[in-house]
C-alpha cells in the first residue's frame, strides 16, 4: 500500500489490483475549518487527472476536491453524508472521501511523496 500526494492537498491510497483511496490532507482539514457538507460526482462518473471529482463546504468556503490521477469513481463514503467532521477528526482514515478506479495507474509516479508534499 502506498500513498501518494498532490500540491492541492488531495492524498490517494492505492494497493496493487484495488481501487485508489481518496481524501484531503489534514492541512487542508485544518485550513478548511468545520466541514458541513460533502458531496463527491456519482459513482461511474469518468475523470481526468485534475478534474473536480468532489466539493467540501465548511463553516468558511466551499472547496472543490481535485481526482489525483484519471479513473472512475466507483464509491463515496456515505458516512460523509451523516457526519463531514470525520475528514478533520481521521483525514486518512474513516475520512476518506472517495474510491476510484485507475485508468491510468501510472500516472502515481507523478504524484508527491510525504516528504515532498511536506517541503511544499
């Protein structure tokens, strides 16, 4: 299992044959500030690396979630719907925000290491 960043705070989880992981960095949980809403694309919704595949709203703005690689969503985590605190209280645990199937699994390699998204 390895995690990858982006320079937009998104994280993404990918274990060989599995779909991807996605979720937003606890820097930007904390910058967001109480998150009210979540709300990502419909599952089967096909993106591009970069598209905006989810929005978060918080008690300060609205952000939009970024796909770090292209796919297709096959999942949100419905627990988002009843609770969006779980992004700030467990960003890379239960407060994952959607799974996505890669189409292009090797555009991972283009992503941040921690140690590189921690030097931005």
């Amino acid at each position: 299992m390895t995690l990858y960043y982006t320079s937009s705070h998104e994280w993404i989880r990918h274990e060989e044959g599995q779909d991807a992981v996605v979720g937003i960095t606890a820097h930007a949980s904390e910058e967001l500030g109480e998150l009210v809403f979540v709300e990502a694309k419909e599952d089967g919704t096909e993106l591009a690396a970069g598209d905006v595949a989810a929005v978060v709203e918080s008690v300060k703005a609205a952000s939009d979630i970024y796909a770090p690689v292209s796919g297709t969503i096959v999942e949100f985590n419905t627990k988002l719907s009843e609770d969006p605190t779980l992004i700030g209280s467990a960003p890379e645990g239960e407060g994952w925000i959607f799974k996505i199937k890669l189409s292009k699994p090797e555009e991972l390699k283009s992503l941040l290491s921690l140690e590189q998204y921690k030097a931005l």
